[in-house]
C-alpha cells in the first residue's frame, strides 16, 4: 500500500493505491467539517481490496486552504465545483477501471444530484438525508443546530472572518459561507430541494446509477425517515437501502460519522465492499 499527497486546482487531497494493479478507483466526497484525515482507515480497507481511493477537503477546509481566506465559499460551491474536480482527476487518472464513490453526508447530496458525474459505476450514501432543522427528532438537538447555524455561526463569522466549528462542536473550522448557506438550507422545509437555484429535484431524478444508501438508527441528524426522503428523489436509480443499528455494528453508538470509524471495519463495511463488488463484476 501506498499513497501521496494530490492537488486539485485549490484541493489537496490523497491517493492511496494497492501494491498491485487496482480494480477500480473509488472517491470519498466527505461530510461538512470534516478532514480529509477522518477516512483514513476506511481507505486503507478499501486499498487492501484493491481498490484505488481518493480522499481530500473541500476548500476552505482541512489541508485545503484557510477558512478565513476562503470565507466565500459556501456549500454549492463544494457540490458544484469542488466534487466534480476530484471526480474528473480520478477518472483521468484511472480512466480504465470502474469509477466509484462514497459521499459521506453532504458528498452524498452532491452525489445525489448527479455531480459524480455520468461516467461513475455505482456510488454509496452514508448518513446523507433531506437535512431540515425541523425534521431533528430530538428537542434539545434541534435547538442547539439552529443556535449554532442561524445565530452564533454567522455572528462568529462575522467576526472572525470564518466560523470556528471546533469550538461549537460540528468538527473542523469553516468558511462563514458555508455557515450560512448550511443555516439557510436547514431552515426550508425540504432543505436545498427548496433553493430554485439548486435544481435538486430534477437533478437527483436524472441520476440513473445504482446507490446504496447507509443510515444508522441512532445518527441524531439523518433519521431513517430523511434518508428516506432523499431516496424518494433518486426516481431513476436503483436504489438499495441498509438501515444499521448499533448492535448491528458491535458497538454502543454509531451516529452521524460513526460508520466511517476503523470500530465498524469488521461489522458493516464489509456489506458495502460486497456491494461495491458486484456493481463491478455488472460492468466487467
């Protein structure tokens, strides 16, 4: 196993490769706030398998620039720009094998919406959902989300020049774009499917790959009933649905990242790599 450091116009990202000739190249599109440095252990499963992956941060974030100096780049720029880019290199870089992809909350809405590209294989969604504000089950949970991304992101935005997640909780700093774009998404009933300017319902009914959406029972944010609701909008794909417990994955807790944890390696991401691999041998 190996891997390098990438750069992608303003993206810095990893490629990991297999000692030995990959079988496909697979891209994780990774959750808001967090580095690229969080999927490490999921890649190394994947390269052990033989399958070539590409993690990196969206701008703004982690190891690709500065919050503060990318203070304008918001949301839609992730899913417009910044996932089709990384999508393209690894399709150019690869262009034999079967391209696939993993997109972790919102990687997984711009996955959803067709930005991966026509080209992909087949991709995964892990804890990705329609992310209203309102639809947050739990009371207290709901109020903290809309404080930090309606009132005190923005405000310490505003300040600082960037929104510093850490210190509220929601993992790696961030452009006060993104803060903003975020708040406002989750304020509509339907989250970014109500923003015109998005398309998203009519984007995500022209996606006609196969998906595998994960969800987990106890994720605080994506209820079975939202992953649900992003599924409804993949009209044209064959959609598979895995609805994971704790128990399920041997462990106390899961939530919103924890299917990306080196804890549920040996439990659920073998499902997925099975998954993965007859999506390839359909195409071989």
């Amino acid at each position: 196993m190996r891997n390098k450091d990438i750069r992608i116009g303003a993206i810095t990202g990893t490629l990991w490769e297999p000692d030995e000739a990959p079988e496909a190249v697979l891209v994780v599109h990774p959750a808001t706030a967090t580095p690229a440095g969080f999927y490490r252990a999921f890649a190394e499963f994947l390269v052990e398998n033989r399958i070539a992956v590409v993690t990196y941060d969206y701008r703004g974030t982690g190891r690709s620039g500065s919050p503060r100096e990318h203070r304008q780049v918001g949301m839609r720029d992730w899913i417009e720009h910044d996932v089709p880019a990384v999508t393209t290199w690894a399709r150019e870089r690869f262009p034999e094998l079967p391209q696939l992809a993993v997109g972790h909350s919102i990687g997984g809405h711009a996955l959803a919406l067709g930005h991966g590209g026509p080209e992909l294989t087949a991709f995964a969604l892990v804890a990705s959902h329609v992310a209203a504000i309102r639809a947050i089950p739990g009371r207290v949970e709901r109020m903290r989300v809309r404080l930090v991304l309606n009132l005190l992101g923005p405000a310490l935005g505003a300040v600082f020049g960037y929104v510093p997640a850490r210190r509220l909780g929601l993992g790696e700093d961030i452009p006060v774009a993104a803060v903003r774009q975020w708040g406002g998404w989750g304020s509509l009933p339907n989250y970014l499917f109500d923003d015109p300017a998005m398309r998203a319902a009519e984007r995500a009914a022209a996606v006609t790959q196969p998906v595998l959406m994960i969800g987990v029972s106890d994720d605080p944010w994506a209820t079975p009933a939202q992953v649900d609701l992003l599924a409804g909008r993949l009209t044209g794909a064959r959609v598979e649905r895995r609805a994971w417990t704790p128990a399920d994955a041997g462990v106390p807790h899961v939530g919103h990242h924890g299917f990306m944890r080196r804890t549920v390696r040996d439990t659920l991401w073998p499902d997925l790599l099975t998954w993965f691999q007859k999506r390839m041998a359909d195409v071989a």
